[in-house]
C-alpha cells in the first residue's frame, strides 16, 4: 500500500513492514539525469537549499515494482520498493561485501586460492569474498622472488606507504630493531593501531620458513567479541566505549591514535577489533571504571588467547596470506633461531583499495 500526507511517503510492504520517507530524503536521493550525473552519482544541484516545505505531490506504482514521484518543485522520479526497503534494513554501506562467518581454530577448509589463477577476474572475486566472509585469504604458488608480493597486489590496487617504506622485511634475526624482527613470540594483535588511519589489510609473503617454530596464528576478532557480548555485556560494553591511546615512536617517527578495543557502527555492527597490548595505554579515569576496563579487557584478552580461538598454520615457501586488520588477530610461535630461517615480507593496502576492486568485479561480473 503506497500513500502520501504531509510527512512524506507512506510504504506498507506485503509482510506488513510500514515506513513513512522524508520528501527531502526522497528528492535528493532521486537519480534522475537532471538530479545525479549519471557517472559519478553526484548530484547536481546544492540539495541542502532545497525548499523545507517540500511534499509529494503525486505518487503512481509503476510496472517492475516501481514508485513514481512528483514533488512540490516539479522533480519527478521513480524508485524501486526494493531498493526503498534495502535503504531501511541496510542504512550504511559495507566495507567488503559480504555475510560474516565467525570462526574459531576449527575453521575448515582453509581459504586458500592458488595465485596462478587469480589473473581470472572469477578467481580474483573469490579471494576478495573470502576477506569479506572471514577475514582471512591465503595464497599459495607465488614466485619465491624478493618483491614478488607486488604480483599478488598489482592486480588489487596500490599499497600504502608508511614510515618503513612499502614492502618491508620481517625477517628474525638475533638483534631485530623491531619485535617482529626477532625470533620471540608475537602475541595476538592487530598492526599498528596507532596509525592514522589503521592499515586496512595486511599482506605476508614467505620467502623462507625453514627454523623450528614460527608457525603463524589467527584469531577473528569479531567471534571473540561476540562471545564476550553474549557472554558478559557489561564488559563488552565497557570496552566498546572506553578510549584507548596506541603510540609508537623512535628517531624519526611518532605515531599516535586512539579508539576503543571494539568499535562499532551507528547501526551497532562490529566495525573494528584494536588488540595491540605492546603500545595500548587506557586514558585516565577514575579508579571505578579503570577496574571494570581492566576486568572487562581481561574476559577479552582470555578469549583471544584460548585453544578454541586461534588457528595455526605454518607458511611455505611461496604462500602468501591477506588479514583483514580491522578484524583479525595474527601473531606467531616462537622460532628457534639455531635451526633455520624465517623471511617474510609485508606490506600494507587501505581499506577502500580492496572495497573498490570488489565492487567493480561484482558490478563487472554482474552478479
């Protein structure tokens, strides 16, 4: 049932779902040439001037299940009720597309695609889906050459330059400068949460691995945080709205940020894990609520570290994996270093990189 009034637009779908559009909402959103560019899908016109007393004046339920308008300003439209209702039960964008699949250290099979076929725009898809539903992508088959993560990120988009270049060592050695430069054990986190903004994705490649250890962990942070919600609110309440400073600095750098250890959305999603206890330091406050941050990021941290949560895999040569660092916790076993190497290299890619190449794949692929 479609009418209007001096609200707006009154919808009432088949289920008996009722909701009632802003006549400005609904005008500037229209896509009409004259509205958008059809290119871009900016708009046209500086909608913030148009009239507040704006109205529908008309309304006809067109073939194809589409609404048309007429407004008070002489703007006329159409909308798909799909696409009204989506507008409702789907207000913000996602980053990745894609149902979440929580998982644990039982995740099977693992994700892995074979680097030789991701020249297929198909094949290519498919790994970007597997960063949207898990977090998590693994590559196997790339070349054992210095730079030959370039091949697996080429065809992805550009990556980000930081203050240690763009793709870096992490290679253990007995003297490393940084810890990911040694052979002792990496607790589970998330990279450099004290960078402006955070690195969206991680990509690892290994040239060597041959030491006793290092074998690599994953933890999804959005299953850990979900138990503990369901498990103890008030604790992840806690930690979903006490800030928190990360900081790195040495001679030629000092990067600093801040931001809850679990951040959600406007619409209350997931959006963020930050779990970096090398360079986290909660703000001050008073002794009551410091107590109930340290208990609540204790449940966290318990989860995080258990068997039932962390996924293991040791890298070969010439594999590769791709962490969603909004999402995923990594870390890694301690090497022995006596006994071998361990040589990866990294590099980091923003998030609207990865978002961009799959929308354009699914848009191309027309799925």
């Amino acid at each position: 049932m479609i009418e209007i009034d001096a609200k707006g637009l009154n919808i009432t779908w088949p289920d008996g779902f009722a909701f009632t559009f802003h006549p400005i909402w609904l005008r500037e959103r229209s896509f009409e040439a004259s509205n958008k560019d059809p290119a871009t899908g900016h708009r046209l016109q500086e909608v913030a001037f148009l009239p507040l007393n704006l109205t529908v004046e008309d309304t006809e339920l067109l073939s194809g299940e589409q609404v048309g308008l007429r407004f008070s300003d002489g703007h006329s439209c159409s909308f798909g009720l799909d696409d009204l209702r989506g507008c409702i039960e789907r207000p913000l964008p996602d980053d990745l597309v894609g149902a979440k699949q929580l998982w644990d250290a039982e995740l099977d099979p693992l994700p892995w695609h074979d680097y030789g076929a991701l020249s297929d725009e198909v094949a290519l898809l498919a790994l970007l889906d597997d960063l949207a539903r898990l977090g998590l992508a693994l590559v196997r088959g790339l070349p054992r050459q210095h730079d030959a993560l370039q091949l697996l990120t080429g065809p992805i988009g550009p990556i980000r330059q930081t203050n240690w270049g763009g793709i870096a060592d992490v290679k253990s050695i007995a003297n490393g400068y940084d810890l990911s430069m040694t052979g002792r054990a990496l607790e589970p986190h998330v990279d450099n949460p004290y960078r402006l903004p955070g690195p969206g994705y991680i990509f690892l490649h290994c040239l060597e691995n041959s030491a006793a250890g290092g074998e690599s962990l994953g933890i999804d942070g959005f299953n850990a945080a979900t138990r503990l919600q369901i498990a103890a609110p008030e604790a992840f309440h806690v930690l979903s709205t006490t800030p928190v400073t990360f900081r790195y600095a040495d001679p030629d750098a000092i990067l600093e940020h801040f931001g809850p250890l679990i951040e959600l959305r406007p619409d209350g999603q997931l959006h963020r894990v930050r779990f970096h206890n090398r360079s986290d330091q909660v703000v001050v406050a008073d002794s009551d609520s410091l107590s109930r941050y340290y208990a609540a990021r204790r449940l966290f941290a318990e989860l995080i570290w258990s068997d039932e949560m962390m996924l293991r895999f040791k890298l070969q040569p010439g594999e590769a994996y791709i962490v969603d660092n909004y999402r995923l916790l990594h870390g890694r076993t301690a090497i022995e270093l006596a006994t071998g190497d361990r040589h990866l290299r990294q590099c980091y890619m923003d998030r609207d990189i990865l978002s961009s190449r799959q929308k354009v794949l699914g848009r191309r692929l027309c799925r």
